[in-house]
C-alpha cells in the first residue's frame, strides 16, 4: 500500500467509462475470531459452514474505499476508521491493508438467453482469472436448466478456461440452483477470504430454490458476492418477467454480502467489469474488532464503519458488509 496519509489508485480505464453500476451497496465483512479468553489476533480460520455464526469474538471486516470517480482510495490509517456495531462504537484491534490470498467461485450461465453473449462472457471470465495470484484458487460452477461444478478448487486456471472453451448455450436459467451449489462448494475452500462471481442476464426461471431461500442463505454466508450482469442494452419490450427483474434479483443477493453487481452498457465493456471485480477484491482494508456486545444469542448485528474526511480531496465512500450473526454458545 503507498506511503503517506492517503494515495488514489485510479483504475479508471476508456472502456470502463461505460459500465454501469447498478448496485453501490455495503462491502465486505467475514466474521472470524480468536478462541475464547485468547488475546492475541489471529488469523482468519478455514470456515466450516456457509452461516456466520462463530465460537468466537474477534470480528474482522474488510472494507473498500472509493471517492467520488469511483477510483479507490489506498494509504489511509486506522485512526481514518471509525467502527459501529449496532449503534455502539466498537475500538478497532487489528488494521491491515495488505491482500490476502483469495478462494473464487465462478458461476457461469449459459443458459439459452445468453446465446450471442456466451464468447463475451467467457472473455470476461479469462479477464478476471489474469489477476488470481499463486496462493489463490478458483472452481466453476455452470447452469442452464440444472446447475453443475464443473470443475473443483484448482489454482491452475487454465482448467477453468478449458471447461468454459466446451460451453453450448440453451435450455432455461437454474441460476439460484446454482448459487446455492457454489455456497456449499466454498465450504471447502482453504483461503480465509472468499468470494462468488456470477455471470448471468440473472433471468431465474427454473430453480427449485427461491430468491427469498438464497437471499436467507447468502446473508448468513461468510462469502462476499458479485455479479457481472449480461443484460439486453434495449427497452424491456418482448422480454420475459424474468429477465425485466434479473437486475434487480443480482444487485440484492450482491448487497446482502456487501459485493456489488455491475453491468455492461456494451457487450464489449464486460472485461473491464471483470476487471473491476478483480482489482476490488484486491483493495480492501481489515478491520478486526472484539465486539463490547459479547452475548452468544445468535441475532444479526448491524456494522456501520464511518470514514474521516482528509483534507483536500473529494468526498470518501466505504463499502463493507452490513452485519454478522453472533455466536450461539
């Protein structure tokens, strides 16, 4: 990370003028912990479920900061941070800045509304594996009519790109079928930080879960969500209901793990959405905390983190995940 009080990483390229984003929503927040009476911060341990409820009280947050170009904001100091839990200011423990090996679910449509979008997309997945690093690892998932894994945690991403070469689009849209394979499928990742990337129209229409199941689900999971939306750049005229709310189903599961969904205004622009996704799981601030609340009943606390204007420079804006579940014993 620069030196100095504050530094802005501009990753504004031409052809990300165009992406739209939909959805700027809270980001980023696993909720991780030391063992109980131990002092020290450790670690983020290997999660053994998709739900948020831990044995333990250390709770760390990553967080992305941005200004008012949307470039992000690199250089800031623990003292810049001010943290809330439901309400109460919570003194921050454990400050990083540095970029943790990163565990990656792709979950890929090619459904048979993806047809003319399916060589883009795949572009677009071959964008986002460019910036995996040595100690990351990603799987695939694919749907259409059912969802599969294609292929299992691997850190060569040429297996990913190899299985997405095969892909056929047609048949109808199991999208939250998926998502609920790649949640359980996270399960065994070995990075601490994970994240699901989706490429979808997000037109579901033939899962036997429902948005309400997975949005349940996704809340509770330690994995942060985002969508590359592949919507039709014309006037909702001839679509189906599905695909008029495809948007809107992929920004709320995004903002319920404080991810966020982007979109493409030109088919051409979705790598640069890929690679926006990519630079922003690597630019992330750790705040851990040791929560004043340390009743173990299982209730949703809500996470505020409030930043303290520098001097000089443009309005900042931080993106974190909006709560955790507590412990239960």
């Amino acid at each position: 990370m620069p030196s100095g009080k504050w530094a802005v990483y501009n990753i504004c390229v031409a052809s990300a003028l165009a992406v739209l984003v939909f959805s700027i929503a809270a980001f980023g927040q696993d909720a991780v912990g030391a063992k109980p009476g131990q002092q020290a911060v450790t670690p983020l341990p290997q999660s053994t479920g998709l739900t948020l409820r831990v044995d333990t009280t250390l709770v760390q947050i990553p967080v992305a900061v941005t200004d008012s170009l949307n470039r992000f904001v690199l250089g800031l100091q623990k003292e810049d941070f001010h943290l809330f839990e439901d309400g109460v200011e919570q003194s921050v423990a454990h400050f990083s800045g540095e970029d943790a090996p990163l565990s990656v679910g792709l979950v890929f449509d090619e459904s048979g509304s993806m047809d003319f979008k399916l060589r883009t997309s795949q572009a677009a997945v071959a964008q986002f594996l460019k910036s995996m690093n040595a100690n990351d690892e990603a799987l695939l998932v694919e749907f259409s009519d059912s969802a599969k894994l294609s292929v299992g945690f691997t850190a060569n991403t040429g297996e990913i790109q190899d299985a997405l070469k095969k892909a056929q689009p047609g048949g109808l849209t199991a999208m939250l079928d998926a998502l609920n394979l790649a949640l359980r499928e996270m399960k065994k990742a070995t990075n601490p930080r994970k994240a699901i990337v989706i490429v979808s129209d997000g037109g579901d229409n033939h899962s036997k879960y429902t948005a309400a199941e997975i949005e349940s689900l996704v809340r509770e999971a330690d994995v942060q969500i985002y969508a590359m939306g592949v919507f039709e750049p014309s006037l909702p005229f001839g679509l189906t209901p599905e695909e008029i709310s495809g948007p809107k189903l992929l920004s709320e599961i995004a903002t319920q793990t404080g991810g966020r969904a982007f979109a493409a205004a030109l088919m051409s622009d979705l790598p640069s959405v890929a690679a926006r996704i990519a630079i922003e799981l690597r630019n992330q601030y750790v705040l851990g905390y040791y929560p004043k609340n340390q009743t173990k009943d299982g209730k949703y606390r809500r996470v505020e983190v409030k930043l303290a204007q520098p001097h000089g420079v443009s309005p900042l804006k931080a993106h974190w995940r909006l709560g955790y579940y507590a412990p239960t014993q």
